[in-house]
C-alpha cells in the first residue's frame, strides 16, 4: 500500500494561484486529495464536459463546466492577517 503525503493544506483554506493559465487568482479549496497530492479550488481549473441526455434520469445534456484538480505545488496559502501568500500556515 502506498503512502500518504501530508498536506499543509486543508479544506477551507484561501490559496492563490502562482502558476498556469489561472495564475493570480484566489480561492478556497473544495476538496484535497493526499493520494495525489492535488486540491480542488473554486473557481479555478475550470474544464468543460461534454454529456449525453439520459431520459430515464430526467438529465439533459451539454457542456457542464466542471473544476478539475491542481497540484499542490501549483497554490500557495494566504495569510488571514496580512493578505499576502505564504510558505507556513499561520498559528
């Protein structure tokens, strides 16, 4: 069995984006995952997906658009008392 890294990062915590097409934009993360090492920011990463109708569901189909995952080295943590991105979590 594989082992898990541990993150500095949590659920709820405001990051900022320092790298990609995304880069500069601020966030809370959604959902970690420490298997592999990816978070899920809102309004970041946004991917769109192509679905098919499905009638016995009552689902239509179109492009949803969807938040993919981000690496963890990817974000950096936002201090709460001073607003500026950060290496340590704040005591």
């Amino acid at each position: 069995m594989e082992k898990l890294k541990k993150l500095k990062l949590k659920k709820g915590d405001e990051v900022i984006v320092i790298t990609g097409k995304d880069k500069g934009t601020r966030g809370q993360i959604t959902q970690v995952s420490p298997a592999t090492c990816k978070v899920i920011v809102s309004g970041v990463n946004i991917k769109k997906k192509a679905v098919k109708p499905n009638p016995q569901t009552g689902e239509e189909g179109g492009l949803i658009a969807k938040e993919a995952p981000i690496h963890v080295s990817n974000v950096m943590l936002i201090d709460p008392a001073t607003q500026k991105p950060t290496r340590k979590r704040p005591e």
